[in-house]
C-alpha cells in the first residue's frame, strides 16, 4: 500500500536529481545570454553598443538621442550583476544552502521549501512552465493565438524581457500584493517591520489566509490584462497564461518573498529567452525551427518532469499534514 511517506521516499530521490539538472541549467543560462549579446549576431543592424538612449523606449522624449555614454551592453551588465546577487542569494539561503536541501530530499523525500528560496523557484517555475503549456495547447485547440508584441530587433527584445521580471515584480507584487496585505494583516508599524514583510510577506504568517489569496487572484488577474492592454500589447490569446503565471509569482512571492517571485519570473524570461536564441544563432536556424530541436525539447521534457514531480511531492506533503493534525 502507498501512503504519503512512501511516496515521498520513492520520488526523493530522482526529484533531487531534476532539481539539480534544472539548477545546472539556469546557471548555465548566464554565460548563454552573455554569448548571445555579445558575440552574435541577434541584433541584425545594430549591437551591444547602441546607446541605450537610442532605444525606442525613450523615442519622443528629452532622453531620446541625449549623449550618454552607457550603452546596451553595459545595461545588459548592470542587470546580470543584479540576477547574480539574487542568484547566490537564492542559493544560499535563507537558512540552508540548495545543495544541503538537496540531500535532506534524497533522504527523507520531504522538501523543506522554507529552507532554501532555490528550491522553491525551481518547483514553481517548472510547474509555471507545465500550467503555461497545459493553456496554450487548449487555447491552439480552439485556435486562439497567442503572439508577442512587434518588437523588430531581437536583441531590443532581449533586454526588454531580461529587464521586465525586476519592474513587474516591484509593481505587481512588492507593491499590489505585499502593501495591501501588510495593510490587512499587521499588528503594529515600523519603517524596518514594514520593509521586512514587503522582502518576505510570510513573516506576516499569511501563506494560509484567504484575504492574501484573494488578493493574490486579484492582481494575477491584473497582471493578465496588462499583457494585452499596455505598452506594447501581445494578442489576446496572452491573458489567460500571463493571468496563471501572475498568480503563481503572487503565491511564490507571499510564500517565499520577493526574491523567489523575481527569479522565477527570471526563468520565464531570460532563461528560456537566452536557450532559444542561442540554439537560433549557433545552429543557424530561425527561432521557429528552433522550437522543434533537440535540446530545447530536452529542456521542455526535464521542466515538465520536475513540475509533476513538485506537484506529487507538494500533495503527498499536504496530505500528510492533514493527516498529523487531524
């Protein structure tokens, strides 16, 4: 008979092995983009030098065309360090290093996700992944297509999406999610208190509250619609996995804090971003046939493993808590 430990005993141990296959990968992921942007040609006309006023983020206003010295590749730069910081963060803490939580795995077959926020980027960005797959394989059953925004320069596009997990996540969580619920769940005020809960909002002991969860829904909601209707908009065929992928950052930043919601969004963007366009310069192909090649097939089967891996080990988890407190 399989009861919750011994499912647990028996996924531990190749659970701990995906995790630590997809740990290798994001790491790998930062020399990737740094060869993409600098030593390919993913910028057709123009490269790593363009001044970043030139973008045309800027084009119609004062800061359009000013001479600034800092250009793509320096903010390209700027931005890695900032990813590497959160990175090692992410690695080694809050109270265990990955690799340490990844031998208790092996052994008990219980992830302590409080233990480490690498860990819970992993899981959570695979099964981000797998629910982000799962809607648009309905949404292209019933031909609802789903296309990016017409950004012309695939290098423009690099730092866009590099540069978005850092300003969405201060604005849609930091700010929609984690002011509001200090504002619900409190007790008292202090300007470091305060910083605190906006860094990690389970010191608020929130993770288990409906009022968190409603509002989580709420700006995942938010998040969706702003996909299709802001800036430069994608089709309409976005809002309902950009909505899943804003309430799974809301629920990873209420649990885990908001280093967990910027690095998994991270994941979403860079990691699989710098993969593709790799593969694409490299092996000569364009983006679209890259979807078909081998590695990142590869990826996309490790990365569905290690979400129904998460899934069972998240459930078995759950259930034996039931079970002790009842």
């Amino acid at each position: 008979m399989f009861t919750q430990d011994r499912i647990l005993n028996l996924i531990g141990i190749p659970h701990a092995a995906i995790l630590s296959v997809v740990f290798g990968l994001f790491l790998a992921s930062f020399p990737i983009g740094a060869h993409v942007v600098f030593s390919s040609d993913i910028g057709n006309t123009i490269n790593y030098n363009l001044p970043l006023t030139h973008l045309d983020l800027f084009e119609g206003t004062q800061v359009h065309r000013l001479p600034v010295d800092i250009t793509l590749g320096d903010a390209f730069v700027i931005i890695w360090a900032l990813y590497v910081i959160l990175f090692a963060v992410a690695t080694l803490g809050p109270y265990r290093r990955f690799d340490r939580t990844i031998s208790d795995i092996m052994a008990t077959g219980r992830p302590n996700r409080s233990a480490n926020y690498m860990l819970g980027i992993i899981m959570w960005f695979s099964i981000l992944v797998l629910a982000s797959s799962i809607i648009i394989g309905i949404q292209n059953h019933f031909e609802i297509e789903t296309r990016p925004p017409d950004v012309e320069n695939d290098l423009v596009m690099f730092f866009y999406i590099t540069l978005a997990p850092i300003i969405e996540e201060t604005g849609f969580r930091l700010l929609l999610v984690g002011i509001p619920v200090f504002l619900i769940y409190a007790g008292r005020f202090s300007p470091g208190y305060f910083l605190r809960c906006l860094w990690r909002p389970d010191t608020l002991g929130t993770t288990t509250q409906k009022r968190a969860l409603v509002v989580i829904v709420l700006i995942g909601v938010l998040f969706g619609f702003s996909h299709i209707a802001l800036g430069e908009p994608w089709s309409e065929g976005k809002f309902a996995q950009a909505t899943a992928s804003g309430i799974i950052l809301g629920w990873a930043y209420i649990r885990y804090g908001f280093v967990a919601a910027v690095m998994i969004h991270w994941a979403a963007n860079y990691f699989i971003f710098a993969y593709i366009h790799f593969i694409s310069q490299t092996r000569m192909i364009t983006v679209d046939e890259v979807t078909d090649h081998t590695m990142i097939f590869s990826i996309e089967i490790i990365l569905v493993v290690c979400a129904v891996l998460s899934i069972a080990t998240l459930v078995a988890g759950r259930m034996i808590r039931s079970t002790v407190t009842t």
